[in-house]
C-alpha cells in the first residue's frame, strides 16, 4: 500500500469516505503495532463508525525524510508511516 502522507505528526485522515477511509500514523523501529499513535487511529477509525470496522489493509506507506544540518554536517532522518484501511460494517 503506497499513500503519500503529510507532513504533519500524528494520526490523520488521508482519505475519508462516508463508509470508511485510511488513517495513517507515524511509527519507529520494526514494529508499527507497537507504536503509542496505533490506538489513536484505531480510536479515530471507532469515532467513524460507531457500530464497528473491518480492516481491508494495512501496511507501511511512504514516510517523510528530513534533512537535519548540525555542526558535523547534515544527518538524513526518515520517518516512517503506518496506513490502515478499514471500512464501517
């Protein structure tokens, strides 16, 4: 699943839909499930559907890479993303 996400932290909407839509939400190391943002999009997935969702797909999606000048040079810094697509039953 590619999405090209914001540049914005947090959990956001990158499509919303009257039936569902895809929530991404930024995450480190090698376990997105793990990351502190998941219950905020997975709140943010029960606030639109009250009744429930099913989940369709998720995956990583692509992230932002910053470039970060300090007194040793520049250091590239990528932040990676995680998208759940879901759809209210």
């Amino acid at each position: 699943m590619v999405l090209l996400a914001g540049c914005s932290e947090g959990v956001k909407f990158v499509q919303e839909t009257e039936t569902g839509g895809v929530v991404v939400y930024p995450y480190k190391g090698d376990n997105p499930v793990l990351s502190s943002f998941r219950g905020d999009a997975l709140d943010l997935m029960q606030k639109k559907c009250p009744k429930g969702y099913t989940v369709l797909k998720e995956g990583q999606t692509t992230g932002l890479r910053r470039i970060h000048d300090n007194v040793g040079g520049s250091e590239a810094i990528e932040l990676k993303r995680w998208a759940i697509k879901f759809q209210c039953k």
